[in-house]
C-alpha cells in the first residue's frame, strides 16, 4: 500500500474519532429535562411475577420511575424482563 493511501486513510480515520468525540460530548453537555412534580403518575410498562404462585401483575403507572415491586404472598415479586422491547 502506498505510503500516501496510508496517510489519507489515517487521516479520515482521526476526523472520524473527532466528529464521534465531539458528539458524544455534545449529547452530555445537555440538561436532563425537569422531573415532573411530586404526586403526579409516570407512565412505566413493567411487568412482576410472583415466585410462589406464578401470579403476574403489569404496573401501568407510578409516582416514580422506578417503583418498589408489589408484595404477593408475603414476598416481593420478581421484575419480569419483557422480551420484545
């Protein structure tokens, strides 16, 4: 390979790490957007399993984004892992 193919080559390949590096910090240099006020429901899609009775619960809604999971049969339930999402 030519020594100037291997210069260009390096050289497209550095603008490329700078454009993706800049980037990046561009997307954290943004605020994260306000919570929304105490009381009201988030909308969540999580889903909960009972390990003694298999018994299953979706939770819709929540004050929080990321809720304590129900009690069933004197037990915590278990945070069911959706598959297609």
């Amino acid at each position: 390979m030519p020594l100037w193919l291997s210069v260009l080559i390096a050289i497209v390949v550095g603008m490329l790490f700078i454009r993706v590096g800049i980037g990046v910090l561009l997307m954290i240099r943004q605020p994260l957007p306000p919570p929304p006020p105490p009381g009201e429901l988030r909308r969540v899609k999580i889903s909960y399993r009972c390990s003694i009775c298999y018994a299953e619960v979706r939770m819709t809604t929540s004050p929080e984004e990321d809720p304590e999971p129900p009690r069933h049969c004197g037990d915590d339930m278990d945070l069911i892992v959706p598959i297609d999402d």
